[in-house]
C-alpha cells in the first residue's frame, strides 16, 4: 500500500506544468476587435458579439455570419537551467479558430450561435541540459542564488546530461447560443449560454520525488494527456444608447469549472531506488481548470460616418478564492491491490496563485473616403497579468505589465444586385506584437511559502516538481496575425 500511496502522489504532482500552461484568455475572438485593441463591447455589431456582448447581435438586419482565424505565436525566456540561467523556447504555435452565425427571428429579436478557441497555446525548450540547475554532487564553488551562478554540464555531475525537450500543448475553447432584444432604440439587452471545454498536453522531463510523501529528488520522462467540458455559464450584455455618436457597452460572464479527465504515464525516473516503482506507470488523472469571472465595460463614439473611437476596461477576477485561479485539484486513482479490492484516491493542491487580471483598451478605426472601401483600425492594450513572482515558472505567462500596439484594415464589399445594401461582405485583417516579462530577483530564492489552498514549499529548490520563484529573467513574446470574413445583411 505504501508503494502505491507513493506512486500516486507522485503522478500528481507531474501534472503542475500541464495545467499551468494558458496565457489567460487573450480574447482573440474577432480580428476587428483584434486590430482596435481588442475593444468591441460598444461597437461590434455582427455575430461575433455572441461573446463580446450578446446584446449588440441586435445589429444585424436579417441574417450574418462571421468566420475568424488568428495565428498566435509565442516565444518565451525563463531560468530553465536554474537560477540566473536564460533558457529561450522555440517558436511557439496556437491557431485559434472561431466561427458565428445570427439570425433575426421576430423584429426585436436575433438568435446566435458560434464556437470558439478562447486560449490556444504551444510551447517547448529544447535540448535543455542540468534542468533546473540540479547537479547530482553539488559543486562547492557555485551558489544558487548568486549572481554569477551557472549549473554544471558536466556528465560525472549534472542530473540530466542528455538533453531533454519539454513541450506543453493547451486549449481552452467555448460553444455558445444566445439571443439578443431590442427593447428599444436606446437600450439592447443580450445573454448567452456557453459551454466550455478544454484539452492539455505535455511531454516532460521533471522531478517528479518531490510530491509528497516521498519528497526526494527523482527526475523522470512524464506524458499527460487530459480533456474535458465544463459546466454551462451564461454571459449578459447590455448595450446603451444615450445619443445617436454614443455608445457604451457592458458584459458580463459567469465563472465556469472544467472537468479533466485523461492519464498520467511515466516512461523512465532517473533515481535508481524509485525506478522500478515509478517507470512505466500509467493512472488515471483528473483535474479541473476554472475560467473565472469576467467583466468587461466600454464606451465608444462616432465623432463621424468615418471616424470611431472606442475606450475599454476588462477584469477577470482570476484571484477568485473558489472561482480563479488560486490553486488547482488533480487527484489520481490507484488501482486496487487485490481483486475485487477498493481503489484509492489521491488528492492533491497545485498552487498557481494568479491574481485578478485587469486591461485597458483603446481602439481607433478610420474609413477613407476614396472609394469607400477601405478602413484603417488602430489600439492599444495596457494588461496586467495574472501571475506572481513567487508561484511563476517557464510555462506559465510572466508577472508584470505589458503594453501591446495593435493594427489592421478593414475592406468592404456591396452587393451588386441591390446598390442599397451595403458592406454586405467585409474582410479584416490585423495583427498584434506584445513582450511582458520581468527579472526576479533573489527575493524568493529558498523561501517557505504556502501553496495557495495546500502545504508549505521552499520556493525554487528540489522540495517542488517544477521549480517556481527562480531569480531570472521571465518573459513572452507574442505575436498575432488574424483574418476575417463576415457576410451580413
């Protein structure tokens, strides 16, 4: 029974990185958005406002749809190697896809529907070697913690000297249906019902020891694959117009709880005491993933038939003690020992401790007045993240501040049999570069810290699977390309 409580724990804890993986919810949802910094509460009137704000579908006059794809790439740096290393990923790819359709059913009524990727992300580093600095003999003339610090490569010492990949690969996406009501001219209401779900997987070299009881140091190659659907949530729209230049916008989206379910496996463990216990083991697993609370406020004006301005602010309240993003619960089954025997059910608290996550928006759109046929769009997005400095590791977005430009053009199309009806068909196209990171300090180095909701750790040292709290430089960049093309009339 001991050896199957440890083996257990152990499978727990290799889940931490998988599930800590997701850049939160970039709202990459219509590329008109996209290129006027990621605003659209006030202003987007077409399908894609089923997830934005349900309520501004009531612009649509019969029949619309909307198909999106932005491309996501990410490239991160983290202290892979160990403290005040610079490990650099590779390029990272997320397709994020999203399609709408909405209909007017009754003169004061739309009804919509649409599938989107909510947060699409891939990341590796390759062919680390010493991961997480751990050298199998300390070398007496290094410090961890020092500002000179570098691990040993050298084969006779470093814990891993065969280079290893690490690679995360996460989704988290939404099916929605919503209504949109026109009560009257000056005031639109909108909900929705969305349906969460999500997929993770991770291919990784970690050390796994240090779950609990065992808390010891053994590295070893961990695949999860996990998925699952959440509970269904609903988000309410109000759209309001005080006067025919303005507009303001307000949305909010109820949390909702995903249930993973999959397996954990285990292909080989470096510690030659726990390898027969721990390589080649495969459980089941599952976990949950919490899309937390969301409010999103805006107002936006028309000085002219070619001039839009639109000014945005977004919370989501990922510090949520129950409904964010605090900790997580994986549990994992162990199957009985004897036939017809009960199985035993581990359950375990990962710590991510995020915080809520507050962005300012500005979008600027211009029509040019030759030909008609084109506009240029342009934002601004200052967003603080959901992590923290102690609890932050390399597949987990940086702490801090990032202030992200944003560009795109719009070009329209009437429809030649009916000169009346116009843009009846519009493509967008835009993009988005982004860089937030920042250097830690020595300030958490060998520190005891709570796990948000669970045990004590010392922060970035063997006591975790995947060191957090490592002085070193953090960061991501991003960049996005998106294309859409609506049909509405």
């Amino acid at each position: 029974m001991t050896r199957h409580l440890a083996a257990a724990c152990l499978l727990i804890g290799m889940l931490t990185p998988a599930l800590a993986s997701a850049n939160p919810e970039p709202t990459a949802y219509d590329t008109r958005s996209i290129s006027m910094g990621l605003t659209g509460t006030t202003y987007l009137e077409r399908a894609s406002a089923l997830v934005l704000n349900p309520a501004n579908m009531e612009g649509i006059g019969k029949l619309g749809f909307t198909l999106n794809f932005t491309a996501l790439f990410t490239r991160q740096i983290a202290p892979v190697q160990g403290p005040n290393t610079e490990g650099r990923s590779s390029l990272g790819f997320g397709p994020i896809p999203s399609g709408f359709i909405a209909g007017r059913i009754a003169p004061r009524v739309v009804f919509g529907a649409g599938i989107v990727i909510e947060t699409g992300y891939g990341s590796s580093f390759d062919n680390v070697v010493c991961l997480d600095g751990a050298p199998v003999t300390p070398d007496p003339s290094t410090t961890p913690g020092a500002d000179n610090y570098v691990p040993s490569t050298d084969p006779a010492t470093c814990r891993n000297a065969q280079p290893e990949d690490l690679n995360v690969t996460f989704f988290v996406g939404e099916a929605s249906i919503g209504t949109s009501y026109r009560i009257n001219d000056k005031f639109w209401l909108g909900v929705a019902l969305r349906l969460p779900f999500s997929k993770q997987v991770a291919d990784l070299y970690q050390n796994v020891g240090a779950a609990p009881p065992l808390n010891t140091v053994a590295y070893g190659r961990i695949n999860n694959d996990l998925s699952g659907v959440g509970f269904p949530s609903p988000r309410i729209g109000i759209t309001i117009k005080p006067h025919h230049k303005v507009n303001i916008g307000i949305m909010y989206r109820m949390w909702s709880r995903i249930k993973l379910t999959g397996e954990t496996k285990t292909l080989e463990v470096d510690n030659p005491s726990l390898a027969p216990l721990l390589s080649d083991r495969t459980l089941d697993a599952t976990a949950d993933w919490n899309i937390p609370h969301a409010l999103q406020f805006g107002v936006s004006y028309k000085a002219n038939q070619r001039l839009l301005l639109a000014w945005e602010l977004r919370l989501q309240f990922h510090g949520a003690k129950n409904q964010g993003n605090q900790n997580q619960t994986v549990n994992s089954v162990v199957p009985p020992l004897v036939p017809g025997g009960d199985p035993l059910l581990i359950t375990t608290v990962v710590g991510f401790g995020w915080e809520t996550v507050w962005s300012a928006k500005f979008g600027v759109e211009y029509r040019f007045r030759k030909a008609d046929v084109m506009s240029f769009r342009g934002g601004l997005n200052v967003a603080r993240a959901a992590a923290n400095g102690a609890w932050s590791q390399y597949f987990t977005p940086p702490p801090g501040i990032s202030v992200t430009p944003t560009m795109g053009f719009g070009f329209y199309w009437d429809d030649r049999n009916d000169p009346n009806l116009k843009d009846k068909y519009q493509l967008d196209i835009g993009t988005l570069f982004s860089y937030s990171g920042t250097k830690i300090g020595n300030e958490y180095i060998g520190t005891t810290q709570q796990v948000p909701g669970g045990e004590d750790e010392i922060l970035c040292s063997s006591d975790q699977v995947v060191r957090t709290g490592c002085p070193g430089r953090i960061g991501v960049f991003t960049y996005w390309a998106s294309v859409a093309f609506t049909l509405q009339y």
